[in-house]
C-alpha cells in the first residue's frame, strides 16, 4: 500500500489531490456535536496542502437516499474544516455536478475545497458495478491522484471507497495507515492477557466478530443490551430488556466453545433496572433500581451495568497488556446510566497496556463523558469497519489501496 509520504515524496504542487474523508459527524440541526473525524484527517489535508496541492475532499453523512437532502448537507463539516485548518474552505454544493467543478477547477495550490455528500448520489452506494463506476467516472474527473482517508468507510464497497483508486494513481493517507498499524496489534503477535470488551444493542451485531475472538482473545467481557440475550441463555429472568431470542441457540454455543477452548466469558453481576426508557432529551432523573442480574423483575428494563459489574470488569480490564473496547455497556446519553460506560473508560486508563476504543458509539461516549482521548492508545474513527477487520474480512476500501 503506497503511503501518502512517498506521494508526498513525488511531488503534488498544483495537482488536484481528492482524500477521501470521513466527515460523518452527528449533528444537531447543523452543529456538529463531535468533531472527531474531521480532526482524525485534518493532518492528511494538511500535509497536502502545505505541498501546495489543490486538495478535493469528498465524504458522505448520514443514509439519505441517493438524492439531495438538506438534513444531511456536509456543509457544517466544511466550515469546521475550514476553522481547524485556520484557512478558508471553499464549499461545492453538489459533488459531480457545476458547483463541483467550478470550485474546483478555481483551486488555487495549497487551497481546499469540499463537495457535498456523496450519498446524493445513487451511484456512490449502488450494488450495481456499471452504475457504481459510472459515478467514479464522474468523481476521477475532478483530481489527478486519490488519497483514501476515510477508514469509518472501508468495509464498504462504495463508488468513492472502492471503483475510485482504481482510476487514479492512489495513497492511503495518514490515518488509514494508522488504523492498520493499530488493528495488526490486535490481530498480529497479540501481547496478553488480551481483553475485549463488547456492548451496543444487539448481540446479532457482533456475532461475527465474537466468532472470531473466541479463538483469540483471553477475556470477553460482555456488556450493554447485548448482554440480556446472554443472560437469558443461561436461563435468567430478564425482564422487558434488549432480547433477541433467535440468537440464544447460538450464544449458548458460543458460551459453551468459550468454556472449552478457555477463554473467560464475562457477564454483568447486577444492572440497573427501570420500568421505563429514560429522556434522553431532557435528562430528567431517572427512577432505577439496582438488582442482581439474575433477579431482573419481569417488568423492568436493564439499562446499565450495576457497580460490582464496574468493578469485576475493571479488574479484567487493568492487568490487560492489550485491550480493545467497541459498544457502550449502558445508555450513555444519560447521566444516571453512563456508570458503567465511564468505569469501562476508566478501567482502560488506569491499564498498563495498549488500550483501543474501536470507533462508534465508544469513541463518542468517550468524548461525551469529558475524557482526555490522549491518554487512550488509539480512539478508532471506524466501529464498523474496526469490527470487520477482527472479523477477519477484506475491506474493500483497503484492498483498493494495495498496489
């Protein structure tokens, strides 16, 4: 995979350079509420422009469908590019079309500019390869090199991720190249004890990738909504909680190979349970009760982990050499039930090792919940694609990138 250094090393002044990025932010109307992403590729714009190239920076935000929508424009993401670069950012408003190439063909060198949302259009997502290469057509007219950066979407097989480098001399940028090196130490001559610490919503979502950890890891620790369809499988009471009941014939199979093959499954040992869904708007107090996980009453929701599971999974996680955590384990957006996410950030700092938090919704709670993300090894910018490297898959955005 060629770097972007050697590209660098080569010579890019006046050259159209397209990166790209992800900028797919969550918004609030129009403010962004976490700049991550944008700040993850900022160096790979600006060692490009500092080259003196004309850079062309392309992402997609949100699902809209294959058409203009003006909830998910990337203009917010402009014009925070734009303040972290300290340089004005010029703005397409469409990504192929006149706006795109007249802002474009007015780059000056070392300036930047940003085309609207891939997404609005159809042929960025399509599954067909003569509509997909159509549209990479379309986007390798507006550069002479490609720099991929945009790791959040390289396990997808997307006009501008994958049909694009190869119709363009082409680099993997600064951040690719640092989310590979990462997730090569997780899957490469692993330093152990090696933990991995899973949450989210639903267990159908990791499936694959606890599949693959079972051979592994040396601890998994199970947490979130996910974490009821295990504890039904072992025959609890769990109430109204997350459940999806079809995946229990196979939790159970997979308890059972964790059990033979030694790795050490860990459940939560009590969780917070509520009648109701907390306001994640208003944050009003929530009312709960804390019970332990095989006593959840059958009208309540487990919503967190409860205070011996902090400390259980925190023991698991401190004396880690290497730590990889991807999914919160409670409802984080609220106060009363962000306990078990924070302990799980914590337990990460106060480790010795080399700690991952794999991109998503943990690289968010991390910053939501006001910690310091230089003390973490490395805050992944791609959840899903961080998973689907464990799972041992081909990311179609990084095999473009190999020459």
């Amino acid at each position: 995979m060629k770097t972007i250094d050697e590209l660098l090393a080569e010579g890019v002044a006046g050259k159209r350079v397209f990166v790209r990025a992800d900028l797919n932010v969550p918004l609030d109307g129009t403010t962004i509420t976490d700049d991550g992403r944008i700040r993850a590729v900022l160096p790979t714009v600006k060692a490009l422009a500092d080259a003196g190239a004309r850079v062309v920076v392309a992402s997609h935000l949100g699902r809209p469908k294959g058409a203009p929508d003006p909830a998910f424009s990337l203009a917010p993401a402009a014009a925070r590019l734009g303040e972290l670069l300290g340089a004005d950012v010029q703005f397409a408003t469409d990504t192929v079309g006149d706006s795109a190439k007249s802002v474009v063909a007015g780059l000056a060198d070392g300036q930047v500019a940003v085309v609207e949302n891939l997404r609005f259009n159809a042929g960025e997502t399509s599954k067909d390869d003569a509509e997909r290469g159509a549209f990479a057509d379309r986007l390798a007219a507006l550069a002479d090199l490609y720099v991929g950066d945009g790791f959040g979407a390289v396990h997808r097989k997307h006009a501008s991720v994958y049909d694009l480098p190869a119709r363009l001399p082409h680099a993997a940028g600064y951040l690719i190249a640092k989310e590979v090196s990462v997730l090569k130490k997780l899957t490469e001559d692993v330093k152990r004890p090696y933990t991995v610490v899973l949450g989210g919503a639903k267990v159908s979502d990791k499936l694959a990738v606890i599949d693959e950890l079972l051979g592994k890891a040396d601890r998994l620790l199970i947490g979130g909504g996910m974490a009821y369809t295990f504890l039904k499988a072992k025959g609890y009471e769990v109430g109204i909680s997350l459940l999806q009941e079809d995946q229990i014939p196979v939790v159970k199979e997979y308890m059972e190979r964790a059990e033979k093959s030694g790795v050490e499954l860990v459940l939560p040992v009590d969780v917070l349970v509520s009648t109701e869904f907390p306001d994640l708007k208003t944050k009003a107090p929530a009312d709960f009760d804390t019970v332990d996980a095989d006593r959840i009453p059958a009208d309540k929701e487990g919503l967190d982990i409860g205070p011996k599971s902090r400390e259980l999974f925190a023991s698991k996680i401190t004396d880690a050499e290497t730590v990889f955590w991807n999914g919160p384990v409670g409802v984080a957006e609220h106060p009363d039930y962000a306990g078990g996410t924070t302990a799980i950030a914590q337990a990460l700092l106060d480790s010795k090792g080399f700690t991952v938090v794999g991109g998503g919704d943990s690289a968010a709670a991390v910053r939501n919940l006001g910690f310091d993300e230089s003390k973490f090894g490395h805050i992944s910018t791609g959840g899903g694609a961080s998973l689907e490297y464990l799972e041992g898959k081909t990311l179609p955005g990084l095999a473009a990138l190999e020459d």
